[in-house]
C-alpha cells in the first residue's frame, strides 16, 4: 500500500510553495482521508499502562501485559489501515469492496488484548465481558467494513476485471519505482517520484470508474510505465555513484513530461464521460421538451420553441386522424 508522505519536501508542499526547480503543474484530486483515521493512535497510547507496568511486575504478568499491548496496538493498526481502504472505496464511484475486513479483524484483536490485560485468576468472566464490551465499542466508533462492491450494476464485469488486472500491474511498477528512488538517499527525488505516483493513480481511478477506456489508457499503464520503471532503477544506480547534476535534471525533465501526458489521459477519459452526460441530458430534455413540460420549455431556446410547437402539432393531428379500433364484443 503507497504511504502518504508529508514534510517540507512532500508532493502536496512542493505544489502549493513552488519551491526552487519544482514547475508548476495541474493540482491533482486531494488524497482521501477518514475523519476518524487519527482515532487507532490515541487508542495505542491509552493501553501504554500495560506496556510500563509490565515491568514491575512477575513473569506471568509481564508476559501478559506485554500482550495485551501489542494486541491493541496490533488491531489500532490494522483498524487505520481499514478506516484508509474505507475513505478509498468512498471517493471512488466504482470501487471494490476490501478483501480483508481490517477494520472487523482489528477490532477483535483489540478486544482480545483488552480482555487479556484485564484477566485476573477466577475473573475470566468479567475478563470476557469486558473485551465484548471493547469489541462493541470500537464497532461503534469505527463503524463496519465495506461488504459490497460500488457502482458495478451497470459495468462489464469483464471489462472491470481486465482492468483491475492492469491496474494491479501497474501498482508492481509504481513499488518498484519507489524502492529503487529511495536507494538515492534524496528526499527531494523521493517526493518528485511520489508525486508522479499520485498522477498515475488519478489515472487508476479514471480507468476503474470507465473500464471501457481501458484500450485507450493501456499502452500508458503497460509500456510507458514500464519504461519509467527501468529509466528510474537505472537513473538511481548511477545518481548514487556519480551524483551528477546533469543526469538529475534530465530525470526530472523525463517525468514532468512523462506526468503530464498521465494527466491528459485521465482527463481525456473524463471528458469522455462528460460527453456521454452531456448527450443524456440533452436527449432527455428533448423529450420533455416534445412532451409539452413547463421544466423542459423553459431551457429550450426561444428560437427553437415555434418548431417544438409545430412538431407537437403535427404529432396530436396524427392521432386525431388514426382510425379508433373496435371494442371487443366478450364471447359466451
């Protein structure tokens, strides 16, 4: 899973202070985020008592307490990373549900930490009902996971699975590409790099909620960043030998060029389901339009309207002159 980086030198300050030998460019959609995602933490550090009275006490409770910690700190962690698949799922219109229930399985590892920190010799019941009562709680707080899929009624499956495929591909690229940048050693290029990571997913995104662009996209998310991939394992390993100036700029210059034509794609995709939008919405207020309704009048242009006029004329003498069928006599 891509981690968010943040600091002086992250992709989303190097957009907003333009800082030297970062251009300008288009600002991309915001990274989702849960509001409760800062919750797990706080949590983490209301069970650090067992963590430092662990020590104070035999081996059994030291044993003990030390699991209880990291059984919480283990399920807060496991619940983060559900509450960020859950604000992914969210933003997207056609999305997947999580094949792990995070949130449920961290949930109940919390409550069983709870449940163990407070176990005591011939409680083990009120131990139980105490980590229920966790368990409950963090349902509550936390909410669900996600059990169906988003906005795929009216996908081709098999579309959305090929797509899904090459997505996935691309996701390999895009690891690789971050492991072998941070061999440099250059926060700087780490954040460049993350940056362009962002662009391609804004490019992921627009392909999940239109698979059928997936033929136009396909070339970008196979070849070209395939190739993005080598020219940066191969940039890295001699950026760390020679520190040349030269050959970082030249790098630099690759992926401004190489982001810009990611984001024209992604564009190009939504401008596609703009069209498809705008041809609805324009049939369907023809329609209203024909059918005489005031909502639909009023958006036709007054030019237009004497022709809208004749045509329901000439549609309502069309049914005045058609025969009326004879009524059916009922058989005995």
């Amino acid at each position: 899973m891509a981690k968010r980086i943040t600091g002086r030198f992250s992709p989303e300050n190097l957009l907003k202070n333009n800082l030297p030998g970062s251009p300008p460019r288009p600002a991309l959609p915001p990274t989702p985020r849960h509001p409760h995602e800062g919750r797990p933490k706080w949590i983490t550090l209301a069970a650090s008592p067992f963590l430092l009275g662990a020590f104070f006490q035999g081996a059994t409770g030291m044993v003990t307490d030390l699991a209880a910690f990291g059984l919480v700190a283990s399920g807060m962690y496991m619940t983060r990373e559900g509450l960020v698949a859950q604000a992914a799922y969210q933003a997207r219109r056609v999305a997947k549900r999580p094949a792990i229930p995070r949130k449920l399985f961290g949930g109940v590892t919390a409550a069983l930490g709870i449940g163990l920190g407070a176990a005591e010799p011939g409680v083990w019941a009120e131990a139980g009902l105490i980590g229920a009562a966790g368990l409950a709680l963090h349902q509550l707080s936390f909410g669900l996971d996600p059990w169906r899929d988003k906005g795929r009624e009216n996908v081709d499956s098999f579309q959305q699975g090929r797509a899904e495929t090459m997505i996935d591909e691309a996701e390999g690229h895009l690891e690789q590409m971050r492991e072998a940048i941070a061999r440099s050693g250059d926060r700087r290029l780490e954040a460049r790099v993350a940056e362009f990571d962002a662009s391609v997913r804004h490019l992921f995104d627009r392909v999940r909620e239109n698979p059928g662009g997936l033929a136009s996209a396909r070339r970008y998310l196979g070849v070209y960043l395939s190739g993005a991939r080598d020219a940066t394992i191969r940039f890295a390993d001699l950026y760390a030998q020679t520190q040349d100036r030269q050959t970082r700029a030249a790098y630099e210059t690759f992926l401004d060029d190489l982001e810009k034509d990611f984001i024209a794609v992604a564009d190009r995709l939504l401008d596609g389901d703009r069209d498809a939008l705008d041809i609805e919405m324009s049939v369907l207020r023809d329609r209203l339009a024909r059918e005489g309704l005031t909502g639909a009048a009023t958006r036709v242009a007054p030019e237009d309207r004497p022709a809208l006029q004749s045509q329901e004329a000439q549609t309502l003498d069309e049914l005045l002159r058609m025969p009326i069928p004879a009524p059916k006599v009922p058989r005995d």
